[in-house]
C-alpha cells in the first residue's frame, strides 16, 4: 500500500520524472498533432489541507484510522476527474475515517458506529472506480483489503471461496498451487478486489461467452444492515428471481460484499492467435460479427480501428486480433474456421496462425508481457494529466444493427465537443468483448486540456458522448458501473419503475440509508 | 384450442381408450414388476360444478368470457396433482373469469377492473405449469394468447421482438421464414409460451453454455399495476444491477411480461451425435463432468442412468448422449475430442459418430423424430393416471461434488417414501443440462398409486425428495419455477432477506397486491 500514488494512476515510483514527461509529451504530440504543455508536478501530499476527522469509538479503535494519508487514499476512485483534483491537492471530498474491518464482525461494528452517528458509509475494494463509485465526503471508507484470500478450492466442481478484499494478482497466487485460475483480468486488476468486480459487474479477459464476472459467480455473501444476504453455490437455478443478479451492480448500495464462491478453470495449456488486417473498419466489423456469432468463442475478438492499431504500433490498417485458448484441447480447428471466415469479409491474415503449447514450450512469454502493457495502460493517462493533456476512455455496448449509426453520432458528436471545447482532439475506437447480438465498444479519446478548466472541459466531452449513447439505444455502461458519473444517463436508460424498484430494495436491506449514498442515482 | 385435453396433457384426442390404455398398462407393470389398475375413465366435463362466475364490467365484455369450459380449462396447470384433479371433475379451483386481451390497453382494464373488484389476476401463458404456477380460487385468469407472434426481425442482429403469448410452434413458424431459429425447446414446447418461458426461467435446448431462456433474453417489456417496466435491447450492460433478470423468473407476481426481443440464430446446418456406454453409473457422471469443463459446448450431453436407458429402449447400460450442431461449420474436430475424453473416462463409443451436413442430406428425420419422442413423453403421464400408476419427475442443480451424496440420498428416501406410500416404486435418473461446476439432475418416479389417495402419496413422495435436495445445497427447481408447490423449499433457498426484499419490490410494482398472489411465497 505505501507505494501506492495518492493521486494518480499505480505504483507512485512509476510515475516518470519531469525530464522523461517531457520528453514522453514530445512524442505524445507528434503522433496527435498538437502540442503538450511544460510538465508540471502534483501536490505535496504534507501540503494536503482535509476536512475534521471523525471520532472513532471505542470499539472501532483497533481497526479505523484518522490517519491523513489513510483519508486522502480513500477519497476518490482513479477518474480522471479523480486524478485530476489529486494532482492539484484538493481532498475537500476525503471520508472522515478509514476502517479495514479484520471480519465481518468489524464491519457490523461499523454499521452500528454509522447508524449511532448517522453518518455513510462507503465500501471500498481497491479504489479504482472511473465513475465516482467511492466519492461521499466526510463517510466512513470501509476498506476491505483485510477480508482476503483464497479460502476454501471444491477441485471437483472448480469453485473457489475467496474474500471479496482479495486484489487480482493475490487471487491468481492462491489458485495456482491448485493448478486454476479465474482468468478475470480488467484492466484494473493488479489494483483492484474481487469484492469491487462484483460490485460493479465487472468485465474481464474473455471476448465471448463468458465475459462479466457474473457468469463467473457461484455465489455471493454480503452483509447488509438488514442481515446476511447469501445464497447458495449452485452451477445454475431456475428458483425465483437470482439473488446473485440483484447483489451483481449493486455497487455496495445494498450491503457489503465480504465473499464470493467462483467459477474457476484449470489453467490454459494451447493457445492460438491471428491478426487480420482489413482495408475498412466497416470490413473489420463485419468479421468481428461473423466471427461472434459463429459458435467458435474465441477468448479474444479484440478490434482496432486504424488509429488505435497505429497508436499502439500494432498496423497501419484497421486490424483484428483474434485468439483461441484451452486447457484442453488443441485450437486448430477452431482458429482455421476462425481465419477462414475473417478472409471471406476481406480480412488479409498475412501470417499463419500462432498455435502453441505451453506444456511443449513453457509459458507463454508473449501473452505475459502482452497482458503486461495492457494492464500498463492507465498510467499513461496520469502522465498525460501533468503534461496538460486530457485522455479518457467511455464504453458502451449495442446490437450490430444500432453500431453503424451511433458510431458514426458519437465520431461526429464527440469531435465536435473536444473541439468546442479544446480546439482540438482525437478519437480512437475498438471492441474489447463480442456478442452474438452486438459488440462493446470502447472509445478513447485525446485532447489538448486548458490547466484550471480540466473538468469542465471533460465533462462536455463526456455529456456530449453520454448523450450519443443514450439516443442511439446503447448502454451508459457494459463493464464499468454507473457511480455517480453514470447516474443522470442510467436514470434515463433504466425501465422507468426500476428506480423505485432499487429504491424500495435499499429500504429493505438498508433502512437507515447508511450505505454508498448517491450510487445508481439512490439517495 | 378446442382439442386441448381438459384435465390431461396436450390434445384430448390423443389419450388412447380404454382397451388401448389396459395394454399398455400391461406393458408398464411388466416392465416395472407391479401391476396397473383397470383403466378409469376421466370426468364428464358437461358433469363438473363450478363456483360462481365474476360480474363482467361492460368494458372487459369484448373480451373476458365467464365460460364454463374457459375456465376449466384455466383452473390448473398440468402438474400431477392438477391432472388426478382434473380427471376426477374437481375444479372447484376455478377461476371467475377468463380474460384474453387483445392489447395492452385491455391488459390496462384488467387491472383497472381487478383492483376496484379486489380480485386477484393470474396471467395464463400455455397453462403447462407443474409447480402450482397459475392456480388461484375466484381469480381473473390473464391468458395472453392473443398477444402472440413474431413482429420484428433485427436480422444483422439475429434479434427478434416476439408477443409474449406465441406458443413454441408459431414462433418458430415465425423465424423460419427469415433462417432463424431461437432453439427453444423445453418438453412443453408445443403448449407453452414465450412470456411462461420467461417467466420461469424455463431450461431450453441447449445442454451447456446458453442453456436458460434468461441468456436468449435481450429485453423485455412488462405491463406492472405501476407502470411499463420495458428494459433496453442489449447484448450486455454493466448498468446497475440487472432489471432483466429480476423480470426472469417472476411467476407473473410482479408484472404481465407483454413481448420481449430474444436473441435469435441462423439455424444449424451441421450436426454430430454419439452414444458411450459405461459399466458403471459413476463413471458415466465422470464422463459427463469431464465434457462439460471442456470448452467443446455440446449442445446435447445427455446421461441417462441404465434403468432410464433401459426405459427408453436405448441400452442396457448407463448411456451418454453427445450431440453438437451448428450453423457455421463441420464438427469433425469438436466430436473427436469429445469422444476421447469420453473413452479417458471409461465409455465405449461403440459406432462411429454420426456427422452430418443438412445442406447435402436434407433436413435431420431422425433429430425431428426424436424431437417428437421428447415432447410426446408427457402424454404417458395423462394416461398412467388412468392407470391408478403414480409417476412424476423432480429435478435440480447441484456441483459436482455435492452431487454423489445428494444423488445417493434422493435414491435412499424417495425409494423409502415410494415403499412406505406406495409399497413400491421405480427411481430413474438422468442429466438434462451440464455446467462446468455441476449438472442438472432429471428424477422420474412411478409408483402404484391407490385411488382417492393420490394427492397425499404423491405429497409425501415429493417432500422426501425435496427435503433431500434442500439438505444437500442443491436447488429445489433448475427450471420448473417455485410456483405454489415449491414454495416452502424455496423460502429456505433463498437468501433470508431475499423474501423482504421480493415482497418490498412487489408492494412497489403491484402496491394492491392483484397477481398471483401465493407464488414465489408472496402473498
């Protein structure tokens, strides 16, 4: 924890000097064509000025801390509105305690101080919400790190019971003496817990099937003031409304999530993969539907439009990059079928097929140091922060026939926006997870930033792509939860009485309002 | 519907008469080693008595009919119980009315009608409930069958918008036209529909991966007492917790679903089956686990234990069924490996698999044959109560590890309440669907029954096997619904504040309490 950075992205040692920041905004520059601003420095955390702490009770004493940089670690998520009020040192939204109940003991604890003093409550897992899913000014932050680890492995049913503070990279450590894996890799996940991967119906590391951490749950216990909530480890039910789907997204408004029975896998021995490249991204997405909807489940179907397959020096030309693993069988079939229908939407595999087999050749170094730099990524954009440039990324999910129609709104739409508002801008597009019925998109954009004017810059970028996704009948989210950032959108996207309906939900299990207010758009 | 069988399965020209009915009791008993009663014949429905009929408010009079076969024919589902009720004349549980809206707008006047009256509705789909789904003295009967059909096809997205009142046959006859197909096909296919299907989470066609009519479901649209509750139609979200599948598996207590968009797929062109035999029933499960955690997704995985496969003229050994099928390519590779796994565990694939390609051979004879055979199976039911010969099926979802002790449980207590009840009785059992961390058990039981006293040993038969499945952490229905019949098991299911909260989003949804009171445990 010490190494984490208060503000920005990871591991603080991993945030560049000023030397190699500027040098990283040259290049940065060229490739976007405008220019980076001198690099400035963040805050002194010493200098961070907090709102009065709370009064711990006795018999909280032993696992809350007042502590200031415990509160300023608490206050926000990894946003970019986050890392941007970080990095100029403004904690006035800093939680007035930090507990790390050591059981679910502790956190009844905390129910009763919170009740006692009426006063919120915020579950926190690994703090890397992107909308606003920790932020309540003056809360308690119930930090669960503490209630982690690989618990109990059923290797006949492939179920793992695992505490909900358990972060990704502790998670894999204790499956794979087991020889299994969860194989759940956002893009968050060296930083972040099973228990917020719940929370927010995270999306993970396969393309098809198999893609949220729903379809990987057997079972959840959460702890709501009203009670233990927690249902059976069953492989599928048919009884009643899933409780699971109800405590899935409910992003700790509806109780405390302390474990979770998962769906886990012997670890992958045969791996394949192919790049495809395309002369349109209209070809390109052609291929990704074919290959969606055509049974073979790769476990990536990841598209690149021409920018971003340049930005990441991939090709020069919209790609798709496809992949097939299994800890079972060889992948042959199913990645020449696979290659086979790329080419007949125009796709140009220029190289065969990779097919190999760890058992043969040992891990597979590529993979590790590909999922390396994916998991890289985000540190990027804190660098980019000290350097005067605004770089975010929006999501969405919508059937293959909507796609057309609002990608083109959202190129128009969202161009127009960091134009008005930063003079200039660029947009990049790929599909991160693929449905039969449609593909998740993910949109990053770029834009030069105007320092002391970030934040009113980036939310009319993002109003303006809210706005194109809720007209062209997509989803505010696919995989990175509503928050506060998400709420005004997802209160128009949901069935009009679901409000009410969540609402009456909260009353139940938590009747005295205590827990994450503002989330999901609950009071 | 004029030849829907008043009390027994499907069309009343189809129970044989009574010479017919004593050969086959002949047959059954010989296979069963005990001996059928002389056939009985089922009640003059000119003969039966019903309560007094509701006073029809003349804006419902288009289209509400107090008849008194109507509502026969919507006192019961088609659950043994209703059936030995039924055949007896006993429809004192008959509904008041039986209202087929038109539109939703009549939807609307019912509920307007049902709250000023203070008369409960019960929304009616196919009428094939086997758990007490849609019985309710003096209620409103809601049959949706008029709003039925396919009215939209999203091809590019392999979508579809479909009436929640189509019967499986007319939506299949609906897609056809277009090369689709939903592949639904649960053993009510003929006689239930899309809004039951949904409204019970029913189990379909597929015996891994999509196997719930809740993974077919893009959106759907429900007409609640508080307003439209229609969610988006997406191939995935992230958005808060899922309103779907809140909707999915509500037994019609908390809204009437009116039509949903279901995912759709062009229909399977290549297909591949194969029979392995065991020696043992423990290595056939071994067998039926290692090809579920595969990744290969067969579409059928079906083991029948060697008394079922004895029943069913397939073998005299404990049998796996393994079928794939698709629609995008041969299925040589994915069959290969299936049947070496297979044989890993001990099976012995007597005959090659049988691959073939629709496109050179026609249409599949012997898969719409045995397609037939399956949907046929209930009609046996009907005619063994005439028969004075108990039989009734229950069936659950376990892990793979709870599984041999709850499966040796179930033979020890059903085969003890059936003997105790019944002097005798046979146990049969199969897998219907496979899940990499469990399967789906399919019990059937037979038993001599004696006359008048059905009802109770039938009870007794079924709370043995329940209090089993309950004690050994399986689910009391993987798809059959809770219903009236399930609900005492299911309320010790569930999660504990899981009934609050059903009962806080019912008060929500439905504040006066109109539908379908009693399932689900709801009042």
């Amino acid at each position: 924890m010490s190494t984490r950075s208060f503000w920005g992205w990871g591991h603080a040692e991993r945030f560049p000097d000023a030397a190699a920041r500027a040098a990283l905004g040259q290049q940065v520059g060229a490739v976007l064509g405008f220019e980076p601003q001198p690099p400035e420095s963040p805050a002194e955390i010493s200098a961070i000025a907090l709102p009065p702490a709370a009064v711990v009770p006795w018999e909280c004493a032993d696992f809350v801390s007042t502590d200031a940089e415990a509160r300023i670690q608490h206050t926000y998520g990894k946003a970019y509105r986050d890392q941007v009020r970080g990095f100029r040192g403004d904690f006035a939204a800093a939680p007035a305690a930090v507990a790390t109940p050591r059981d679910e003991d502790d956190v009844q604890r905390v129910f009763e101080w919170a009740a006692r003093a009426a006063q919120s409550i915020v579950p926190f897992g690994g703090g890397t919400s992107v909308v606003g899913g920790v932020e309540h000014p003056g809360a308690l932050s119930l930090d669960l790190s503490a209630l982690s680890g690989v618990r109990e492995v059923d290797d006949v049913s492939g179920l793992a019971r695992i505490g909900a503070g358990t972060f990704g990279p502790d998670l894999e450590r204790g499956l794979e003496p087991h020889g299994l894996t969860l194989r759940h890799y956002p893009q968050s996940f060296e930083f972040s817990t099973l228990g917020g991967w719940l929370a927010t119906r995270a999306g993970g590391h396969f393309a098809t099937v198999y893609t949220h951490i729903d379809d990987l749950t057997a079972s959840i216990r959460m702890l709501s003031p009203a009670g233990v909530f927690e249902s059976r480890r069953l492989p599928g039910s048919g009884a009643g409304p899933s409780p699971d789907r109800l405590v899935l997204g409910s992003e700790g408004a509806l109780g405390v999530i302390t474990e979770a029975w998962m769906r886990v896998r012997p670890r992958p021995r045969w791996r394949a993969s192919a790049t495809a490249h395309f002369a349109t991204f209209e070809q390109a997405v052609a291929a990704a539907r074919a290959v969606a909807r055509s049974g073979l489940f790769p476990s990536n179907c990841r598209l690149l439009d021409k920018r971003e397959a340049a930005l990441n020096g991939v090709a020069d030309t919209p790609v798709l990059l496809l992949g097939f693993e299994s800890a079972d069988h060889p992948l042959d079939a199913w990645m020449a079928r696979a290659v086979e229908l790329v080419r007949d939407h125009g796709g140009d595999v220029r190289r065969p097929p990779t097919l190999r087999d760890d058992a043969e050749k040992g891990r597979d170094a590529a993979a590790d140091q590909w999922r390396q730099a994916f998991l890289d990524g985000p540190y990027l954009q804190s660098t980019l922060i000290s350097l005067g440039i605004l770089a975010d990324t929006f999501e969405t999910a919508v059937t293959w026939s909507g796609f057309p129609a609002l990608h083109e709104a959202l190129v128009r739409d969202v161009r127009d926006a960091m134009k008005r508002v930063c003079g200039a801008g660029v947009l990049t597009c790929r599909f991160t997870h693929v449905y039969p019925d449609g593909p998740a998109p993910y949109y990053t954009f770029v834009a030069p930033a105007r320092r002391g004017a970030e934040l009113e810059q980036w939310a009319a970028i993002k109003a303006a792509a809210s706005d194109a996704l809720l007209a062209h009948g997509a989803t505010i989210t696919p995989h990175h939860a509503v928050g506060r950032t998400h709420a005004p959108w997802y209160e128009q996207q949901r069935p009009a009485p679901f409000g009410d309906v969540l609402a009456a939900v909260k009353r139940t299990l938590d009747p005295d309002g205590l827990l994450n207010p503002g989330v999901l758009g609950l009071g």
